[in-house]
C-alpha cells in the first residue's frame, strides 16, 4: 500500500509542474564551434523539415517570423539562436553553420531538429510558457508565402536563398545494415 501511494504522489506532482505556464530552464547550448570569433549578436533559426520550413506566428503583429531573438550579454550569436528557438518553441535545436546576416543584424544559422520530426504535422503547440509572444508553431512552404505574411517581409528573399542551402532535419543517417 505504502508503494502504490508513493508512486500515486509522484505521479501527482509530475502532471501538476507538468501543466506549469512556468517556463522550464533552458537547455545546454548545443552549436558546434567552429564559429570563431565568437559573435555576440541577435540570432534566428533555420529549421527545415521536407519542402517546408519551422515558423512561428507573433502574437502581437500576426506576421510569420523564423524563431529567434535578442542577443543576452556576452551570449554568442549561435547560443542567442538556440534560446531563443526553445524558448519560443520548445524545441532543443542543433545550431550548425551561419548562413548569412540580414541588413538589421539578425544572424541567421541552419538548425537541426532531433530525430522523429519527419515533417508530418504542419502544426506544433506553443509550449504555455511562450504564449504571450507565439500564437502558433507551423510549417510553411518559404515559396509560397507572400511578402506582406512576414513580421520582417524585405528579409524573405533572403530566407528563401538560405532555405535551399539548409539540410533537411527530417532525413535521418541510418547505419548500414549488416
């Protein structure tokens, strides 16, 4: 009996933080670092999955951006974009290489999702954390979308010129069969 109530209480305190709006600690960093120097800068993410490409919706503006933000101190700009990406998303991207820099300074870099993101649901939940800022997590096809869709619409020329430099998140290396 004494068993059956403690698993009950764990189980209990798990759903209730689980159902937190309280944003959990930010995952480790994870970049490679062959970036060098360091840059400290506002960074955005690169996310793509098939054909399609990870965006957020802002809350305030309604406009399509790519998940990313502003620099904390001393932050590099490879660190900047996988916060903010978790943040905004929950997702606990890779961050690889830089893939250019848009005319306001935002450093825009190819991220790669975990394995099991095969592209199959357009639509992904806003963590409640980021509910304020996001109004929702989606796929979209970066050539199909108009201009006046973008928070920042003179830099979507350029996303689609990186877009078709980034690797697919959703392709998985597999070890040869023996």
């Amino acid at each position: 009996m004494k068993n059956k109530l403690v698993i009950y209480l764990a189980i209990s305190s798990f759903c209730l933080t689980s159902c937190s709006e309280t944003k959990p600690s930010d995952p480790v960093c994870r970049v490679d670092q062959s970036e060098s120097p360091q840059q400290t800068a506002n960074a955005a993410c690169l996310i793509r999955l098939g054909d399609k490409l990870v965006t957020i919706t802002q809350r305030l503006s309604g406009k399509l951006d790519l998940p990313g933000g502003t620099s904390d101190t001393l932050e590099s700009a490879k660190c900047t974009a996988h916060r903010e990406t978790w943040e905004e998303t929950g997702f606990n991207v890779e961050v690889q290489q830089w893939l250019g820099t848009s005319n306001n300074g935002m450093r825009f870099y190819e991220c790669h999702l975990a394995a099991n993101f095969d592209g199959s649901f357009t639509e992904f939940p806003v963590p409640d954390w980021a509910n304020i800022e996001v109004a929702s997590i989606q796929l979209v096809d970066p050539f199909t979308t108009e201009f006046n869709q973008w928070r920042y619409p003179q830099e979507l020329t350029q996303i689609r010129q990186m877009f078709n430099k980034v690797k697919d998140s959703s392709i998985q290396t597999r070890p040869a069969n023996k």
